[in-house]
C-alpha cells in the first residue's frame, strides 16, 4: 500500500478513535465499530496463515489457556496486508490518538512484538480471566495499552467468544464486548484490569475467532492506584490464585 494511502487511512481511524464508545468503568476501555476500511480489513483475516504453519505457537493448558499465537521477533515476520494495519496502528498518528483518549502521554508502540501478533481460539478455546504481563523485557518499558482488531464475519451470539471485561479483582463479568468483524477495542492494561473469555466457543466448524493484538508501553511506570504488583510479572491468573503459570507472583527479567 502507498505511503500516501497509509497515512489516509492512520488519520481517518485517528478520527474514529476520537469518536468511539468510550467507558471508564470499570476500567478505561474503548469500542470502534468499522475500523478499518473494509477492503483492508478483509485482506488481513485472508492473509491471516494456516494453522498448520510454522508461525504459531499452540497455548494448550486445558485450565486457563487454549488459543494460538503467531511468533513475530520483528515487523519482517508479518503477512502481506496486515503489515500495513499494524503500521498504520503503531504509527505516531494512532499513538496520539490513543494517548490523547486514554490520558496516557508518550505511548511507545513495541517493535519486538513481544505477545503481540495474531490469535486464533477454535471451538472449545478458552482464556481464562486474568491481569496481563506488566513488563517489556527488550526495552525496560511499562505495558499501559491494549489494542485488538477482530476479524470475524457473520459472528453470532450464541457461538461464544466475547471479549469479557471483569471488575477490578476478577470476581465478577461486567460486560461482554461481541468479537465482531473490523470491531477494535482497546484498554488500559494494570493490575485491575482483568479480562478474558473463560467459557469454551461453540463455534460451528469451519469457523474460529481471529483478531490482531498489539500492545503499547511507556517509560514511566503505571500510576500508583494501578500497581497490585510491583516487580516485574508475567499474566496473572484467576484460577492460578492470581499467580502466573507457574505459580509464581513475581518473575525474572532482564
């Protein structure tokens, strides 16, 4: 795509992030509906590979994780077509915007792509609840924000798979956000802003749930009213104790 088309695009979703659902409760999260142009938007869920490709890494604890995730170490690593969304989505024009709407200054979007990338969850997939990674070992920077784009046409309710929002210990779903086709949504990532999707899909075969996540960080750390933990760790999760996978509260780093 041009460099000229690109930069179109960037500063119409800017817009539209201006103007989407916005909600503090009971974390700051925010829903665009038709983010993308559908021309784009299509491509990305075509270009997304087979799962029988190299790119993946199959998450398969049956107690709080069945998903895959693609394994970018850099933006080389990136299919055709959705090298331009995630661009156009790390661009200096989206940061602005998103800092701007959030109240977050100085986001810095993550050039290793450490857990961003693509995610697939077939039927029966789960992710259970929980607070997310809080650390960026390549750079030393702070997590802060959450961005994902769904890609999944003619999605139905009954199927499952709704982005769950949780009050700020876990304990209870406040709101489900449906994983619709070319629907962003973005959050504040701290330590009480649990979320996730605990209940197996029942999608119907031939059918699973696509979306592209990116993550976005800065150098000063998370305001005080937001640190549960305040060393480095991993995702914590619910049906873990609020521990990581491996039990544990805290982790290496380097």
């Amino acid at each position: 795509m041009s460099q000229e088309k690109l930069r179109w695009i960037a500063e119409d979703c800017a817009k539209k992030i201006v103007g989407g659902e916005f909600s503090a409760t009971p974390y700051k999260h925010l829903v665009v509906d038709n983010f993308l142009p559908e021309d784009l938007a299509y491509k990305c869920m075509e270009s997304f590979p087979g799962l029988n490709e190299s790119a993946w890494e199959h998450e398969t604890d049956a107690e709080i994780e069945i998903k895959s995730r693609t394994m970018w170490k850099s933006e080389f690593d990136i299919p055709e077509n959705i090298i331009d969304a995630v661009r156009m989505l790390n661009s200096s024009i989206i940061l602005k915007a998103l800092s701007d709407r959030f109240d977050i200054p100085k986001l810095i979007a993550d050039s290793y792509f450490t857990g961003g990338g693509l995610n697939i969850t077939q039927t029966g997939g789960l992710l259970d609840v929980h607070v997310d990674g809080n650390y960026h070992d390549a750079t030393g920077l702070n997590r802060r924000m959450n961005a994902l784009i769904y890609l999944n046409p003619g999605w139905e309710d009954s199927w499952g798979g709704e982005f769950g929002i949780y009050n700020t210990d876990g304990s209870e779903l406040v709101k489900k956000v449906s994983p619709i086709f070319n629907r962003l949504v973005v959050f504040d990532s701290h330590d009480h802003s649990y979320h996730g999707l605990p209940d197996p899909l029942s999608f119907p075969d031939g059918k699973d749930r696509k979306s592209i996540i990116l993550y976005y960080y800065t150098k000063e750390k998370r305001p005080s009213s937001q640190i549960t933990v305040d060393k480095p760790h991993s995702a914590l999760w619910v049906k873990k104790e609020l521990k990581d996978k491996r039990g544990n509260l805290h982790r290496k780093f380097t």
